[in-house]
C-alpha cells in the first residue's frame, strides 16, 4: 500500500444554488520518501489537493489515506494532532512573525510538536547560521523563505508540503530554494510535495502529477531525476 492514497476524492462548495466541483473523482498514490510535484493550470484542483493533504480541508466524498489511516472523516481535535504532528507547510508568503528572530520564528513551531528537531541544527542546514538572531524585515526574500522551510522542517514532519514555494522569488533565490527542498526529500527521508505552475521544473521529482479541471490528468514517474543545478527554465 502507497504512503497516501487519494481514491475517488471529490471537493465541492457551494455557492448559492450553484455547486462547484474543486476535485472530480482524484486518484493518484504518493509513497514515503517522495518529491512529488503537483501542475496544472489555476483552478485544476492543485491547492484544494494540498489542503485536504494538510488536513486544513475535508473532502466531500471519497477516501484520503496517509500512513496507513484514514483521514477523511478526523474530527477537529485528530486534525489539530495530525497538523501539529505529521505536516510541515511551506507557503509562497512566509508567513514569518515580524517582531520574532529567524531562530525564535523557527523555536515557535517546535514548541508544540513531540519530536522536533534542534532549531539551531536545522537553520545551520538550510545555510542561516550567520542570521539567526535577524528579523524578518533584515533578511531577503530567499533568507525568509529559507526560514519557513527550516521551521516546517524543525517539526519533524512526516509530510512537507509546499505552496508555490518560490512564487515570489528571482530565478537564482527560486534555483536554491527547490535545491533545498529536493536535498530534504534526499537527505531527511521526507516526503516533499511540491505544487506549482512551472512544469518545467518537473525532471526534479520522483513522480509529476498533472491537474486539469479538478481532476489527475497524467501521473509521469522519474526513474532518474535531475538534480536542480541541471535544470534550466
């Protein structure tokens, strides 16, 4: 059995008294220890996939199963555990606490999780051991980036998941960012799962999963993925 499975997962909303279909009948399976990039177009279903991973949506019908549970029908308080526990997230905008240090920013998310791992270490890793003791407004934008991924990481999580990581960033800040989220899928033994407009950054990942009107459209597997450095978009 894969590490998640999404079977026959449909999201609709509702407004008025008309009725949207986010995801159509989503299928595609994911295994432990992955990068996995999610494409397509807006609207193709990528984001509500992703929140429905986080436990930040539930699905409207259909089955989402991660490590063996299944979590489509958590109550509140297993979906706070499992957010809290299981889920790094890593977003476009860092989301950072302005009047918080890089390291106090990366302290925080530690703090409530069982298993995390040394602040210091991980800023060390993702190369800010010079600029912990900076705020937000002191760093770049790749340096701020850089520390939303250190604190989903310090969590520990068995599952990062990462928002248009490098939306806002330049070619050279972007290049570095996916070549640390592709050493942390490497060297952690996480699973990474990326979603994003640019399809040119698929040769990166272990498996592509294309979104096309609310729906997996082509699942494309790598057997040898390209290191970043390699690739030119």
């Amino acid at each position: 059995m894969a590490y998640i499975e999404f079977k026959d997962v449909v999201k609709e909303y509702k407004m008025g008294e008309i009725i949207i279909k986010a995801l159509n009948n989503t299928n595609f399976q994911i295994d432990k220890g992955e990068l996995v990039i999610i494409v397509g177009p807006s609207g193709a279903g990528k984001t509500t996939a992703l929140n429905i991973l986080g436990g930040m949506d539930n699905a409207t019908s259909g089955r989402v199963i991660i490590d063996n549970k299944d979590i489509t029908y958590f109550k509140e308080k297993e979906l706070i555990k499992y957010r809290r526990e299981d889920i790094g997230f890593v977003f476009q905008f860092y989301n950072l606490v302005p009047n918080l240090t890089a390291l106090e920013n990366v302290e925080l998310a530690t703090e409530i999780c069982k298993d995390s791992l040394n602040p210091v270490e991980i800023l060390k890793k993702v190369g800010l051991e010079d600029r912990m003791k900076n705020f937000p407004s002191q760093l770049s934008g790749g340096e701020q980036q850089r520390v939303a991924i250190a604190r989903a990481i310090a969590k520990n999580p068995k599952i990062l998941l990462c928002d248009e990581p490098t939306g806002a960033l330049d070619y050279n800040t972007g290049k570095q960012i996916l070549q640390l989220l592709q050493d942390t899928a490497r060297k952690e033994k996480m699973t990474v799962i990326i979603i994003t407009h640019n399809a040119a950054i698929a040769p990166m990942a272990d498996k592509v999963i294309h979104f096309k009107n609310g729906t997996v459209s082509n699942i494309q597997v790598n057997e040898y993925p390209k290191p970043i450095s390699e690739i030119e978009w």
